[in-house]
C-alpha cells in the first residue's frame, strides 16, 4: 500500500490513545494506527449507511408507529365532575356498548 494512503487511513483513527512526554515538548500527540483508521472508517460508514435506511423508511411511511395498549379494570366507584363538554366519552364491551345498571 502506498504510504500516502496508510496515513490518511490512519488520520481517521478516532480510537486513538494520547501520549505525552514528560521531558521536553509538552504538547499531547495521538498514536494512531492503520488498523484503528480501517476500524474507525467502517464504524463511520456503517453508521452513515443505517441512518440513510432509518431516513429513507421515514420518509416512504414504512416505520410502524409502536402503539401501546393497556386494560385496566376498575372494581371502585369512580365520580368525575366536569363543567364543560370538551370531549366525549363511549365505553364498549366486545364491541357493544356498555347498558347501565
């Protein structure tokens, strides 16, 4: 491989460790490596790749909305006092609606 290539591979490497030395120039440097750079390239595309999906099934509608349903049962006398009609409110029971008693 040429070395041109090996170091722009290596300039990608976001597993890098700093190092610094104790004598002399204080600034922190990064070891990288050719294997970190590969690493680090397919963690990015692979990434860029999953969010395109993610984007691209978006936006055809093909991402089921995930909706909950939960059944409680109330055994209690429940009053509720409402002042105005905003809403309406119908119970059913297998598909009919529920006769008071």
């Amino acid at each position: 491989m040429s070395i041109n290539l090996k170091a722009f591979v290596r300039s990608f490497d976001l597993f890098s460790k700093p190092f610094v030395f104790l004598v002399g120039d204080k600034n922190s440097k990064n070891k990288t490596t050719f294997i970190g750079g590969l690493l680090s390239l397919s963690v990015l595309s692979v990434s860029i790749i999953y969010f395109y999906y993610l984007l691209n099934m978006y936006f055809n509608h093909k991402v089921e909305p995930k909706i909950a349903s939960r059944m409680s049962i109330e055994s209690s006398l429940t009053e509720l006092e409402i002042t105005e009609n905003f809403f309406i409110f119908k119970m059913l029971v297998n598909g009919e609606p529920l006769s008071q008693y």
